[in-house]
C-alpha cells in the first residue's frame, strides 16, 4: 500500500499547485492538459495506477473514468489495457441487468478509444485490440446477433497478426466462422472448409515460433478447432486425408502429434482411413496406447487379418486405465471382437465377447441383435441332424430381439424387421405335437454354444 500512500499525498500536494488557467486535454489534445486540469489528470493517473496495483478495482474505476475522459492520451495504452480489466471485473460483480449494459458499454467505448489513441502501437496495435474486444463481445454483450458484429473484427484481426494471433483469438474466430457455417452451410461450406486448413497452418507455425508457454496454449487451440471442426458436419474423411496425409507421412518421432490425429479421426468417425491406420501404426510404435492399438485393430479388420485384429483389440482393452470412466471405450473394443470372431465362423468366442460387450453397455440393443443373428444363422446351429429342434434357435433369436428393442429405440426399428422374419420359422403347432421335449408354455435349453433356455410356444 506504500505506492497508493505516496499517490494520495502527491495528489493533495498537487491540488495546492494551482493556476487559474486549466484546459482539458482532451480540449487541446494533449497529453495531459494545462494548470489544474492537468494537475488533475497527474492525480488520477497516478491514483488509477496505484488502485490497479493494489487490485482496488472498485476505485480503480472511478480514476479511469476520469482520465479516459478527460486526458485519454495520459496513461499511454496502459490505461486501456489495466481498464478492460478493471471494467470486466466491476461488470462481473455487478446483478443488475440494466447496470451490466452500461458497463459493457463502458468496456467497448475503453477498447474503442485505445483503437483511436493508440491503434497504431508496433506491438499491439488495432488488429490486436480487435481480437480482445471482439472476446468480450461474445461472453458479456448479450446481444443474439454478436456474430455480425465480431466476425469482421476476428478476421480483420487473425489476418492481420497471423501467427502472432493469440491463441485464444483464433480459438474463438474458428468457433464464430463455425456458427456462421451452420446458419447456411450449403452457403459457407467451401469457405468454412478452406478456413479449417489455414487456421491448422497458422497454429502450427504458431507452435513453432512460440515459447514454452504460448506454445501449450497453440496447442491447445489446435485441439479446439479439430474438435470444432469434427462436431460441424463438415468434415469428411477426404477433407481430413488432404490436410494430414503428408504431415503423418513425415511424422516418424512425434507421439503427441500423431495421437492428436487419431483423436481427431476417431471423432470424425474416419476409421477406416489409411492416414488414420498409418497414425495408429507409427504412434503405436513409439508409445503404445490403448488408442493406438485399436487404431492396429481396425487396420488389421481391413486387411482382413483377424486373428491379428483380435490381438490389438484385447490390448487395447488391456490398456485402458482401470474405472467405468473408460466403459463406453470397452463396450465399443469387445463389440468390435465379437463381430471378428463372428466373421471367423467362432461363434462361442463371439458370444463371449458380446456379453462382455452388454456388461460394459448394458443399454444398447447392438450386442443383443448381434447374438440374434448368430442364432439363427443355420451354419452353426446345434440340431443339424433334427429339423424341428433346429427350429427353436428362432425362438432364442427372437428374445434377444425383443430384449433389444425394450432398452434401445436406435435399434428397434431393425430389431423388429429381423423379428418378422424368424417368427417364419418358429416350430409349427404338429413339430411341438412329435417332440415330447417341446411342451408349450414350459422352459426348453437349447444346447451347443448357444446355451440358451427359451419358452416353448405354441
């Protein structure tokens, strides 16, 4: 508090220094005016300083009103810069609706007199104060329409700075360009698209010419707009091939990087993409994940190498931190083992892995169609030599169906088109009348892999 002690006796001593010629400065359009306005002007500044310092914001607002008013050009940028701040910090406390817009007209009119005064700064000049302001439009203004107002300023402002954009800026720019995008998307889609690919190459010279601090937040940013960019609609997975098939193909040692891509393909849903498999294979190299080896598997159901698909199935499993954090990531790698083992005729493993499948999910209908299919399917039945018995593996099939259709309606449509047909081929009333094991209304096991107990009907 010493700073705000001597601010206060240099303020009194001035005040005894008078003239009885004054002129503002913001009347003659200097720096700190004439006589007892400028005496003023020196008091304020000075109080505005120490007030900042000292996180008196409160106070502090009640000294930038002054000067910003009375000698904009006293305090250089500083003012404008501590301001926004000071300013932010009175809007935030404050609970009245109509007090809010007032300060908030404060902060633009604090970021539009820094542009008039000192928009011309080398370090942070007009495309920089854009950027900030813009950042603040969108969390304090209100106002549904902000899109119009900020968008010309945030590309105004990452064109101008490139590189030197703030990560932040360019985080929110993406994120406008992106709700433009989906007022219009069949309007802004090209634009949209070719604004993904040189925001990815400003950030990645960003993360470059960074230091060790801007560096993470680029990074950071990078990240967003992927996901941003993902979550649109508008990536396809030959959008994503043409931005990072040359980066993974040179990329032979950078393990953050490639997972960031797998990540990133993951989401967009472009598994089956040779720059995803190509990522999946080099990073696994490098640092094995639970990520990466199912990036291996899919690679390896592709080339229809499936003992190996399993094997990298079952370690991404095995990778995964332990919690039902990670339950969802289990469900999807064990409903993935058991369409493989499927495939491969191993019908007993198979359902093995689709009841580890519903124990990870037990809400998706899925693993139950899944295990439905497979009883029907006539190859692998357990009564090949009895044509009746074979007949009630339908029944089996059937309650998987209807299983799946009462916890999952994504998948009831289709659970009941396979239900129409396998009631085609239930047992008829005369095959339940020669076989004495079918008695209607009471339990029949059916054996063999399928192992299943069933309701005889008529």
């Amino acid at each position: 508090m010493k700073n705000l002690r001597i601010a206060l006796f240099l303020g009194a001593l001035l005040t005894t220094v008078t003239s009885a010629y004054a002129v503002k400065a913001i009347e003659d359009g200097s720096k700190f005016g004439t006589g007892e306005d400028s005496i003023r002007c020196l008091e304020q500044v000075s109080l505005f300083n120490s007030y900042y310092k000292a996180k008196l914001y409160a106070e502090a607002f009640d000294s930038y009103k002054i000067v910003s008013s009375e000698c904009p050009q006293a305090n250089g940028r500083t003012l404008y810069a501590n301001g926004a701040i000071v300013i932010k910090n009175k809007i935030n406390n404050e609970t009245d609706k109509a007090k809010k817009q007032e300060l908030f007209k404060i902060l633009m009119d604090c970021y539009e007199k820094r542009i008039t005064y000192f928009g011309n700064d080398k370090k942070y000049p007009e495309s920089y104060i854009r950027g900030r302001q813009a950042m603040d439009y969108v969390e304090l203004s209100g106002d549904p329409d902000y899109l119009n107002v900020v968008l010309p300023w945030l590309t105004m402002s990452v064109k101008e700075r490139g590189s030197a954009s703030e990560a932040a800026v360019v985080d929110t720019y993406f994120r406008m360009l992106e709700k433009q995008y989906q007022t219009n998307p069949e309007k802004y889609k090209e634009g949209f698209i070719n604004e993904f690919l040189n925001v990815v190459r400003l950030l990645e010279g960003s993360i470059v010419l960074g230091d060790d601090k801007t560096k993470a937040a680029y990074k950071t940013s990078l990240q967003n707009v992927n996901s941003v960019f993902v979550k649109s609609g508008a990536a396809d997975c030959g959008t994503l091939d043409g931005v990072f098939a040359s980066k993974v193909e040179a990329n032979n040692n950078n393990v953050v990087d490639l997972t960031a891509v797998i990540k990133l393909y993951k989401s967009a849903g472009c598994t089956e993409s040779d720059v995803y498999f190509m990522a999946s294979s080099k990073a696994h190299k490098l640092n094995p994940t639970s990520e990466t080896a199912a990036g291996c598997g899919y690679q390896a159901v592709k080339k229809e190498e499936y003992a190996q698909a399993i094997d990298f199935f079952n370690e991404a499993v095995s990778l995964l931190d332990s919690g039902s954090d990670n339950d969802s990531i289990r469900y999807e790698y064990q409903y993935v083992i058991a369409g493989v083992y499927m495939v491969q005729g191993k019908y007993s493993d198979a359902k093995a892995a689709a009841l580890k499948a519903i124990q990870y999910n037990p809400n998706s209908g899925d693993p139950y169609i899944l295990l439905a299919q497979m009883y029907a399917d006539a190859k692998h039945n357990p009564y090949p030599d009895d044509k009746i018995l074979a007949k009630t593996v339908y029944w089996a099939a059937v309650d998987k169906l209807e299983k799946a259709k009462s916890i999952d309606s994504d998948c009831a449509e289709r659970a009941q088109a396979l239900i129409n047909q396998y009631r085609k081929y239930y047992p008829s009333k005369e095959d339940v009348f020669f076989k004495p094991e079918l008695k209607v209304g009471e339990t029949f096991h059916i054996g063999g892999w399928i192992n299943e107990s069933v309701r005889c009907r008529d």
